[in-house]
C-alpha cells in the first residue's frame, strides 16, 4: 500500500480523529492509546517522529517534546475497518506516560485463576 493508499483507508470520526494503539515494536507491549487527526498522521509520517492530536488542548502534539521521551515510527498499520492505528515506535528514555511509567497501562487488576 503507498502513502495516498494509506491516508485513503483511515476513516476519521466525525471529529476528525482516529485512535491509534501505541505499540513497542521490541517487547510488543502496548505503550498507551492516543488520537490522531490527519495533521498529526501527516507530520508522523514526514518526520519519523510520533505526532498526535491532543483532545484536552485542541492541539497536535508531538510526544516528547517537552520530556524528551520521543516515539520514533517503525511501522504503521490501519485496522480492517480503517477505523484504528497501530503504530509501532521506539521509545526514547523508555517512558512513554505523564505519570512517568513506562506504559499508561501500569495499573492491573490480577485474576486469580
């Protein structure tokens, strides 16, 4: 699939986002989930490093620009429905949430078996 192939399957909600799962491409580890708006999809894959849409601020945002921590794209792929991302990234500084965890998902209810 080339670029205008790919824009073309992503189906972008009526606010103009799509979420994105967020992946680490070495342990595969799901990082955190976050929206992207054709801006943010296009700055990503210009620039190599991981740009969203902020929906607190109404803004693009590219992670790590105030922390350091940038997520640099190793794949890309858009769901059957063409309605969800999933972006495989390297994660500078291993720390991928506000809170300063590695992942947004830290927090985990044990089953017992």
């Amino acid at each position: 699939m080339d670029y205008s192939e790919f824009i073309k399957a992503v189906k972008f909600d009526e606010k103009g986002l799509v979420p994105v799962i967020v992946q680490d491409v070495d342990s595969k580890k799901v990082r955190m989930l976050a929206y992207m708006n054709e801006e943010a999809l296009g700055k990503t894959l210009e620039t190599g490093k991981v740009h969203y849409f902020s929906r607190s601020r109404q803004s693009l945002w590219l992670k790590g620009e105030t922390s350091s921590h940038y997520q640099y794209l190793k794949s890309i792929s858009v769901d059957c429905d063409g309605d969800t991302l999933l972006v495989q990234i390297e994660q500078a500084g291993g720390i991928s949430c506000h809170t300063g965890n590695e992942t947004c998902f830290y927090r985990e209810l044990k089953m017992e078996s």
